[in-house]
C-alpha cells in the first residue's frame, strides 16, 4: 500500500513524539523522586539531595561513561573530566549523602552502563553514629558499601568498580570507626565485585589523622589533596580508554 508523501511525514512524526516522550517517562523513573526521604540524611540533606538529583537528570549519564560516586569531598573535585584531560566523566558526588542515599540513586548509574564506577562514601555515616543520629555501627557502613558494589554488578556486570576507602579526618573520635569500615572493605573484595584502592594509606598521617596539608577543615579536600587523589588513580583512568 502506497502512502501519501504528507502521511508518512506524520506518521514518521508521531513515532518521533512517542520514542521522545517514552524516553522521557523512563528517564525520569530513574531518579529518586522529589518526595523521598533517606533515613539516616541530615535535615539540611534532605533538602539538597533532591536538588542535587535535578542537577543530574539536567545531565544524564551516557553509556559508556566513567564515574565518580559519592558524597561532598567527590562532588567538591568539580569537573573530574578536566582532572584527567578527557570528557567521559561524570560526577555524581551529593555533598551529605550516606551510604542509603546512594543505593537509593543507583538506578541511574546501571542503566547508563557505565565503563567504570569510582566509589567513595562512608564519612558522613560514621559522622552520623558518632553523633548518635541513628546509624547503629561502623559494621553497617562497612557492610553497606560492598553492598553498593553488588548492586552496580548485578545490574551492569561489565561496568568495573573500583570502591576507594574512606579518608582519614582530624577527628580522634572516628578514627577507630573508619579503620574498621576500610578493613570490612579490604575483606570484600575478594568477593570480586570492585577492586579497592586504598586513598586511606596515602592520606594518613603518623598520629592516624589526615595530613594536615591534605584538608581544609578536617574532612573536605585542599588541592593538594586532589591532585593526590588524581595521581593515585591516573593509571587506571588511563587504562580506561
């Protein structure tokens, strides 16, 4: 059957409009919704998390991409693509996220398929125990961060993951805490779903804090301590082309 020129020029259209607008739906059905509330998020993170996941969807990963997941000290390292002289990628640090926040916005990363995810996360949850805010140990932290990488690589399989461990801070009172989360995340990996580099080691000063010269205010990153994180992982972003 022969068409009319002005009908399969509709038709063509109309295919259009349904292929951009399904899209759309099933974009968006990737995202947290606005209304979700992470448990173990500060009130002032309940506010800026749903803002932060607009921020993404305005700029959503493309298969393929790499990127780096986690809380304030990743979303701070800005444009992490300029950081290693690609455009590949994408940062998708929320500043106060917790290990729940992440798992609750991990859809987005498995669709995208992306080439490698690069994980840190895990401060603010020992932040919050040691604050008595609701989260029980350092071993849930330290279990839900494998837990993380499980679900990138049941989902995207081919996607490697590499978790880093959590960086010291000048805090005494946690130091205990994070060497725990950090060697609950050594003895997973030989689960085989990420490989672990250890920022921690490098970080570290004699006395078990941060390197004075690394932060800013204890926990946030100078960038000196930026360009250490860029130098201890250039290799494999390397090897990632």
């Amino acid at each position: 059957m022969k068409y009319p020129s002005y009908k399969i020029f509709v038709i063509i259209l109309l295919v259009l409009v349904s292929a951009c607008s399904s899209r759309g739906t099933v974009s968006k059905k990737l995202y947290p919704p606005d209304d979700m509330s992470i448990q173990y998020h500060s009130k002032w993170t309940k506010v800026y998390y749903p803002k932060r996941i607009k921020v993404f969807m305005n700029d959503p990963l493309e298969r393929g991409d790499i990127v780096f997941l986690g809380n304030s000290i990743t979303q701070a390292g800005g444009d992490w693509s300029a950081k290693f002289g690609r455009d590949d990628i994408k940062n998708r640090g929320i500043s106060g996220d917790v290990t729940d926040g992440v798992l609750a916005r991990l859809d987005e990363i498995t669709h995208a398929k992306p080439k490698a995810v690069f994980l840190m996360i895990g401060i603010n949850d020992i932040n919050n125990w040691h604050n008595e805010w609701g989260i029980p140990s350092p071993e849930y932290v330290g279990n839900n961060i494998p837990k993380i990488a499980k679900e990138i690589h049941k989902k995207s399989p081919k996607t490697k993951i590499y978790v880093q461990t959590v960086l010291p801070t000048d805090l005494e009172e946690v130091k205990d805490a994070i060497i725990t989360v950090n060697n609950m995340i050594k003895s997973a990996e030989e689960k085989g779903y990420y490989k672990v580099i250890d920022l921690y080691s490098a970080f570290v000063g004699p006395n078990g804090l941060i390197k004075p010269e690394l932060t800013k205010d204890g926990v946030h990153l100078t960038v000196e301590g930026y360009e250490l994180w860029v130098e201890m992982v250039k290799e494999i972003i390397n090897y990632e082309r």
